[in-house]
C-alpha cells in the first residue's frame, strides 16, 4: 500500500460548509471536517496534518494535547463503524484510514513478517467469507490443506522474527543509553569547561583591582612627593634669596672697611699736625 503524505501546500474544500468567523479553539466539529478534508485530498491524518489542515481552514491550529484528544475520539468512531454491519469495502476502508497514518513504509517492514502476515490474512479471509452451506470439494479441501500447512510453516518463523525484533530492540535502548551518557558527560565538561572560565575570570578581576589599588596609591604617593618637591623648591629658593641678600651685606661691608670716609681723613690730619705742635 503507498504512502500517504503528511504534508500539503493547498487542500481542496469543495463539498464543505466552512463558516467564516473569528475562531478562538479547536472543537471536534472542527477536527471532524479537518480529518474529513484530509481524506478527500488523501492526506495521511496524523496530527501535525491536522494542526495543518485547522490552520489552513479555519486559521488556528490549536495545541497538541487538545488535537491530540479530539483526533484520538475521532479514530474510536470510526472504529466503531466496524461494529456497525457496513460492507466489506467499507470495514477495509475504515481499517485503513485508521492504522495507516502515512509515517510507516512498508520497506522498513521485515520481509519474512509482511510474508506471513498477508498469508495469515489471507488464509483468515478465506475461512471467514466461507459460507456454512457450501460443499467443499476433494480439490477445496487439498488447497485449504496446503494454505493450512503454509500458515502454520510461516508460524514457525514468528519466533525468529521475534528474537530479531528484540535484537533491534535491545540495540536501539543500548545506543540510546550511549547517546544519553554521552550527552551527559558533554554537558559535564561544558560545566566544568565554565566553572574554570568562571575562575579564570573572578581571578582576573581580583588582579585588575588589586593593579587599581596599587595605582591611586601610588597616585595618592606622587601626589604627596610633588607637594613636598614643591615645599623643597619653594625653601631652596628662599635660602638662595637669603643667601645672595646675606653675599651683597657682606660684600657691601667689605668694600667699606678697606674704603675710609671723607670726612676722617682731616681729622686724622688735624691730629697729626696736633702732634707736630706739640713736639
């Protein structure tokens, strides 16, 4: 049987009332017509094709939980139509819009399985549709025998099969187990990765404030040194003032010892002429 696809740009709505209207959820009048319309245009109903087909149709797709419910109250009536007593056809259509929601193809099927479930089906079909008040001829008989025997040689098989299922079952849960610890131990050293990133950078942060506080200490140091070399400069001209005032005093006291005043040389004259009158 093909497989129905999921997806769709454009769905057909001829053959159905949609009311247009604002609408704010998601009732099952509205996933009936959305499953409805998925038939027609041979859609797989699945839910993500049902979100689609709301959005498409009425502009809102809803949440999972709530499509979910309603497509699952969906799919029990239609599987109460095969209690109903419709025809064959019909009871094959049902089953199949109800098992087949397009994700499974039949090549990811095991051939030995596909083999001995279409001979179980068959063989089961026959026995069912056999009406009561048929004969059954020599030569029915011999086939039904052989379908018979055939049916029981492809039950044989079924344990194999299952032994093989449970092989791939048991190696899926392993590398999801692997998948899993590695993820873990991935997400482990991203934590340990950043917890020493974290320290690398609280360590850096603490040298950068220490290097600020050995900055404006040695700017407050400076600062005091420049107010004291200003102090120093400041006494250091004031004693090269004085000293220069005191070199001039000096000097100046100099030059009037070895230089005698006017006005003393005729006194010393007056007295030596005094000393001469005397004699």
């Amino acid at each position: 049987m093909a497989k129905l696809p999921t997806t769709f740009q454009s769905l057909d709505l001829s053959g159905f009332q949609i009311e247009e209207k604002q609408y704010s959820a998601v009732t099952r009048e509205m996933v009936d017509t959305a499953c409805a319309v998925l038939q027609k245009n041979r859609i797989g109903v699945v839910i993500r094709s049902v979100q689609a087909a709301l959005k498409f149709i009425y502009g809102i797709g809803g949440s999972s939980d709530t499509v979910c419910g309603l497509l699952r109250e969906w799919r029990n009536d239609h599987l109460l139509l095969l209690k109903a007593g419709r025809g064959e056809k019909d009871i094959v259509s049902v089953i199949l819009d109800a098992t087949d929601d397009g994700l499974l193809d039949e090549l990811d099927i095991p051939e030995e399985y596909l083999m001995a479930t279409r001979q179980m089906a068959i063989a089961s079909y026959r026995l069912a549709y056999q009406k009561a008040d048929t004969s059954v001829s020599g030569e029915r008989m011999k086939v039904l025998t052989s379908d018979n025997d055939l049916l029981q040689q492809q039950l044989k098989d079924f344990p194999r099969l299952q032994l093989e299922l449970n092989f791939y079952k048991s190696e899926y849960e392993r590398q999801r187990s692997e998948l899993k610890e590695a993820y873990i131990n991935l997400n482990k050293q991203q934590l340990a990765d950043s917890e020493q990133f974290r320290q690398q950078l609280d360590s850096l942060h603490q040298e950068r404030n220490d290097l600020l506080v050995k900055l404006n200490s040695a700017v407050g140091e400076k600062q005091v040194l420049e107010s004291q070399l200003s102090t120093l400069q400041s006494q250091l001209k004031d004693a090269n003032e004085t000293i220069t005032r005191l070199e001039s005093q000096q000097k100046s006291t100099s030059e009037t010892a070895n230089d005698p005043s006017p006005k003393l040389v005729p006194l010393q004259k007056q007295r030596n002429s005094r000393h001469k009158n005397s004699g």
